[in-house]
C-alpha cells in the first residue's frame, strides 16, 4: 500500500496560485459586471407626425410580350437579366407553315396578274370592235366588268400577299424598347400560340414606387404637404427620395377597399433601385390623422444582413425580435412601425445584450 507523504509547498508557488485565483475571481467579477446592458424604454413621439406604408418600385414602360401566331419555339435567346435594344430578336417560331402561306399568295398573285392582262387585251379588242360596228354595246360593257373584276381579284392576292409576310413577321419577336428582360415563361422547344405571354420586357427608367393606402387613410393623404419614399440601403438610415409627381388612380379595390397611389421618382435618386424592390412612403400630415409613432434609439437597431431587430429585456435577459423601421428621426431615433410596443424596454448596446449571461443593468 503507498501511503502519500505531506510536503510542504514553497511559499512562491503559494503566492503565485493565490494570485492566479485572485486574477480569475477579478477577471469573473469584470466580466459579470460587464454582462449588465443599458437599456432604454420604447416611447411614443408627438413630432414624427406621418402616415407611413409599404410600397414596392415599378418601372413605368414594361411590356409582357405574347406570341402572335402558332408554331413551335425554334431559338430563345435571352433570358431574366439579359439587356436587349430595341428591334432585337429574341424568340423565333417555327416559320415553315408561314413560307408556305407567303408562296400559296405570291402564286395567286401571279394567276391574278394573267388574268388581269388577259381580260384588259379582251376589253380593248371588244372596243375596237365596238367602234367598227362589229359588236354591240352590252359586249362591250361585259368586256370592261370581266376587267373590273379581274383588277379586284389582283388586288385581293396583293392583300394576301401582304398578309401571308405580316404572319411570317410574327415568327420573329423583338424587343419593343431598349430595356432588360425581367421574366420569361417559355423556352426553346414549347408551342407557342396567340396570347400566350413569353417574356416581360422593361425599361430602367422611369420608375416609380407604387402603394395601396387604406380608405380610413385616403383624404389624410390627399392633404399630406409632403411625401417621402424611404428606401432601406443596409447602412442605417433610409434613403429619403422626393417623387417629382403624384398620382391617385381614381378606383378602389372592392376586396382590400385600398387606392393606388403612383409616385413618379427622380431619374437620378432612383437609378439603383429595381422593379419590385420594397419601400416605404411616408405621407407628412398634420394633427391627429398621423397619430403617435414609437421611437427606440438609433443604437439598439441590430442589422444582420436584410434583418433589423432589437433585444427586447424577457425576463432576467434579452429576447431577440425583428422590427419593421420607419422613418429616421435623428437625435429622437428611429421610427418602428412593428415589433415592439410603447412601454418595451430595448438594450442599447446590442453587442453585449447578445452574451449568454447579458442582463439589464439596474436603474
């Protein structure tokens, strides 16, 4: 059996052991007291009077292109994102059915031609003959109709001749305008028939943001003195943008009982937004139309990526939840539109609310 002998330690390592201990329990102690996070209570704001909806960007010239005959798809050539000009080719459909109407027409062209000659010869000799006594009146003016009418049949197979090569020219589709393709629906192979919508084509600019106000908000709009479309550009604060033009489109929505408001945007402003990027637009009115807007501080906004959010205190620690923004405000914050309620208490330090073992820091 080993029996294990007491020794004594030497007085430096003792000293240094309590040291390390001293060091750690400091370190612990530091690191607890530096786990309490400020915090800061959601409130309301009389001043940031303004009606704020989501809204989405729209070019103004967009064209969803559909087939104008039958046949199968032969060659597409572009696709979502290409850039295209105008007359461009982009889709061609199988034009042998469309060759063989243009060489029935040109024929008939022809045939309509020789029988146009053949019956003016005859027009002309039942004339002279006419004039000579030879034949009567009535020959004659049977000799000028088989005339007429063979001039009406040439001109009928000219019109089916012209016919015959607008259908072939539908074999062919083009880009309308210079622009980009935003969608296509159909590829190399597919049948194509008359309607059948292809691709959508649209120009860069202009454009527009496009939002559905509520009924309830319709005439406190109408009197809003100034309208903002406010785009979130990932570093902070949104972009303010002043449209150059508004417009209500004069009908209502019978099921969400909302109306189209259309706001023409600078050239300039808007030339890296694209059709169908999100956005705000914030209507300024005046009194109790706007009502009151919760307010959190700038710096208890986290941004990850196309998310903002804030720790909200649950408990003894922090919850993480998402917040749609509004407007910036600038020393009294920023406006939240959802995701906290007035009274909420946020941190405002959003890096050390995000530790295990964060707590807010008493008052």
């Amino acid at each position: 059996m080993r029996t294990l002998l007491s020794t004594p330690l030497c007085p430096a390592l003792v000293n240094h052991a309590v040291g390390l201990c001293l060091f750690a329990a400091t370190a612990s102690l530091g690191w607890a007291q530096g786990a309490a996070v400020p915090t800061a209570t959601v409130q309301t704001s009389a001043g940031a009077n303004g009606y704020v909806l989501d809204g989405v960007i729209q070019a103004v010239k967009q064209s969803t292109i559909a087939a104008q005959t039958t046949g199968r798809i032969a060659t597409f050539t572009v696709k979502a994102g290409d850039k295209v000009r105008a007359g461009q080719v982009m889709v061609t459909i199988d034009d042998r059915e469309a060759q063989v109407g243009s060489q029935r027409a040109q024929a008939q062209v022809n045939q309509a031609d020789a029988e146009l000659r053949n019956a003016q010869a005859q027009m002309e000799r039942t004339r002279n003959l006419q004039a000579q006594g030879f034949v009567s009146k009535a020959a004659l003016d049977t000799a000028d109709a088989q005339y007429q009418s063979a001039k009406a049949q040439r001109d009928q197979a000219t019109a089916s001749t012209r016919q015959s090569a607008l259908a072939q020219g539908y074999t062919r589709v083009t880009a309308p305008m210079d622009g980009w393709v935003l969608q296509t629906f159909a590829q190399a192979g597919d049948l194509a028939v008359p309607g059948s919508p292809l691709l959508v084509v649209y120009a860069p600019q202009p454009l527009r943001a496009v939002v559905q106000v509520p009924a309830s908000r319709t005439q406190a709009v109408r009197q809003a003195k100034q309208t903002t479309v406010l785009v979130d550009g990932g570093s902070g604060s949104p972009q303010s943008i002043a449209p150059t033009n508004r417009l209500e489109v004069p009908s209502s929505d019978p099921v969400s009982q909302t109306t189209e408001w259309r706001l023409d945007l600078p050239a300039k402003e808007a030339s890296n937004l694209l059709p169908g990027q999100q956005v705000r637009v914030n209507f300024a009115v005046e009194g109790a139309a706007a009502g009151s807007s919760l307010v959190v501080p700038t710096a208890a906004v986290v941004h990850r990526g196309e998310l903002r959010a804030v720790y909200v205190v649950s408990g003894k620690g922090f919850s993480l939840r998402a917040v749609r923004l509004g407007r910036d405000l600038g020393a009294q914050g920023i406006e939240v539109l959802a995701g906290v309620r007035a009274g909420d208490v946020v941190a405002t330090d959003p890096l050390r609310a995000a530790q295990s073992d964060a707590a807010p820091a008493a008052k």
